[in-house]
C-alpha cells in the first residue's frame, strides 16, 4: 500500500512518500508532512538523524513505526496484521500466565499499536486503554491497523501525569514508552512507578519491556524493586538486548515452574503464542545472578556485571570465530541469558559486531545472536600455503 493510500484509509493528516532504500532494495517512507514539502531534504534528515517526527518504513511485507534509523519501535507483518512481529512484544504477553482473563489492562505507550490490537482481537471481554504522549504516532494509528472500537480508548496524555489520576482499575499494566533516545525520561522516579502499583487492583501484574545495555535501565529496575518491595521477576527476549519485568501487587509472587508449564500448555490452545518458549524465557531471567543479587539486595540495586565474564567471552570469540550466543554460553558455562545481556554491552561498546539471527532445527524455530569480534582477523592457520610466484 503506497503512503497516497494511506491517506485514504486514514482519517488524519496526509502522508507524504518518499524516495528510499533499505539494503539496497527501495522501499516506501511515509511522513506527517505537507505535500508541498521537498521529499529530498526530509529523507536527508531521517539518513542524518535529524528528522524530529516519527514515520514509517514499507518494504511490501512489514510495515515499520521508527523515530529514528537506529531502532525500530514497531513492526507489522502486511501478511497478518494482528500477529506480534517484534520478539518482546510476544513475552510481554506472558501476564497471560498470571491474569489469563483481565477485565481491563492499561498499556503505556502506543507505538505501531501491535500490544493493542492483539489484546483488543484475543481479549474480547477485556477494557483496553492505552496512554500515547506523542500527537503524531497516534496519527499514525490506523496506518497500522488499530481499531475504533469503544473497547479500546487512546488517550494523548504524559503517562507520568495520567497515572496518579485513579487507583485501582487495572489489572494489568504494560509499560513500553520510549522516545528517540530511549526509555521516557519522565518514568524514572519513583512517583511513577509508585504511581503505576496504586492503578493495579489485588492481583494485579505490572510487565515492562527495557530495552539495550543494562546502564541504561538499571534504576528503572531498582526502583521497580523498591516501590514493588521485591516481588519483581525478569524475563529474556532471544536475539536481542531487551528484557521484560514483571512485578506483582500479591505478597506471594514466587513461580512455580510445573504450574506455569501447566498454564502454558493449556493457553497455546486459546492464543497463538508459544508459551512454553515465554515461560523458558522467565527461568533464563530467574537465573541471572545479578537479577538475584538486586531482587535480594536490601537497597534494591542491580549489581554489575562480572567483568570476568565478559573477557571470558571476548577470548572464546577470538580463539573461535563467530558464534552463537547459545554456543558461546555452553562452551564457557555462563547461563545463556547473562551471555546475551553480556554480548549487548559488549555490543554497545563497539568490541563485538551482533545480529539477530533465526534458525530452524528440526522443524523448530530457534532464535538467537551472531557475534563476532570488531575488526579481529585470526591467526594464519598451519599446514602447507600456496606456493607465491617470483
């Protein structure tokens, strides 16, 4: 569908298409301009970074949200609209363990509206309300898709201001606001997420997805375990750097593991999710050290990371080549789930080069990460060499 209709199909401001490609193949990017506007320079800005309103990219088979080139802040598949396309979103579902039929679930954040628009197709009795502080991705919304339904309120408001507003008329809250740069900046006190506990009814479940290198959201966790009083639990994504937090009202908020398989099983009857994976997912976080050492810490602190295991790690991919998160954690014995959080640091400081990688084994869908040390060229490997000429 080109941006010209879109138009059409939105009732919002025009879309303006530009000129663009993405791995050399083109693709069509839509922005909240005039026509008039000169698509040249606007397509300059997105390259430069320096593009302040969100737009979309359309390769014919997904259609992407982004405020930035770096990072993709929704993904839906032209082919099946309503199926959750980003790895997180999916383990954000899994409240669905814990709080199988909410009467109404409060969603910070908007986005490409994927959360929504699952929960409002799959939860047909539930009350869904999402909070978007940014005018122009709720212009966006129909372009991918999100329905006008009464079941289903936006509200255009700073979450920070909206929260306080009512206690007690949620059951579940999912928290996924970012900007250009990252998490909200207005999330990170204690107000907010103290704010976010009193919305939630007895029994109720906060899920939040964090995303990229632990320093960038380790005092929105340790401030989770503060207002939540520990009860908070962390969930891995394969393939990529995010991590989903669950924190419970209940004073008993401990897994356990044959009850969740149980649950698992029974709801990959009712949603099409893989269950079995997200509850895999919550025993990698269970078992990350330094998530044990905050949840259990008086203060509520992450601890860092183990430098020793990350030299660990950068010695394995220089003495091997490129690896598989999954075989770099079975060769050097650290749990899967701190190697990846380990592997996104190192990432981000520029010592390994990672992407997400999908393979299938057996039939079966296996998700993980390609590394490989930045710019390291092995050593000549022995034995006879070509001859050179004279």
């Amino acid at each position: 569908m080109s941006c010209s209709n879109l138009i059409n199909a939105m009732n919002s401001p025009p879309l303006l298409e530009l000129p663009g490609k993405v791995s050399g193949d083109p693709v069509r990017v839509c922005v909240l301009e005039p026509q008039q506007s000169d698509p040249g320079k606007l397509y300059t800005q997105i390259l430069n970074g320096r593009y302040a309103r969100p737009f979309i990219i359309d390769d014919g088979e997904t259609r992407q949200l982004l405020f930035s080139l770096d990072f993709i802040q929704s993904s839906m598949r032209l082919d099946d609209p309503f199926a959750l396309d980003i790895a997180y979103t999916r383990k954000m579902m899994a409240f669905l363990l814990f709080v199988p039929d909410p009467d109404h679930v409060l969603m910070i954040g908007l986005g490409g509206g994927s959360l929504a628009k699952f929960c409002h197709r799959h939860l047909p009795r539930a009350r869904l309300t999402v909070v978007e502080v940014n005018p122009d991705v709720i212009a966006l919304r129909q372009a991918f898709g999100v329905p006008d339904d009464k079941r289903l309120a936006i509200i255009q408001a700073d979450a920070a201001e909206y929260l306080p507003t009512v206690e007690g008329d949620a059951d579940v809250l999912l928290v996924d606001g970012f900007d250009a740069r990252g998490i909200a900046p207005t999330f990170l006190s204690r107000d907010f997420y103290q704010a976010a506990r009193m919305r939630l009814r007895p029994g109720g479940l906060l899920v939040a997805n964090f995303a990229g290198p632990r320093k960038y959201w380790s005092r929105h966790l340790a401030l989770l375990n503060q207002v939540f009083e520990g009860r908070v639990h962390l969930g891995t994504v394969p393939g990529g750097d995010n991590h989903i937090v669950f924190a419970c009202t209940e004073t008993d908020c401990s897994f356990d593991w044959a009850q969740l398989d149980k649950r698992a099983s029974t709801l990959s009857d009712r949603f099409p999710l893989d269950f079995s994976a997200i509850v895999n997912s919550l025993r990698e976080g269970a078992e990350l050290r330094w998530a044990k050492q905050a949840v259990c810490s008086k203060a509520g602190i992450p601890m860092k990371s183990g430098a020793s295991d990350m030299q660990n790690i950068l010695h394995y991919l220089k003495s091997h080549g490129e690896q598989l998160d999954s075989e770099i954690a079975a060769a050097t014995r650290i749990p899967l789930a701190e190697v990846r959080l380990h592997l996104s640091e190192l990432s981000e400081r520029g010592d390994i080069i990672s992407c997400h990688t999908t393979r299938f084994v057996k039939g079966k869908k296996i998700e993980g990460m390609s590394c490989r040390i930045s710019g390291f060229i092995p050593a000549v490997s022995p034995g006879r060499k070509p001859k050179t000429s004279n």
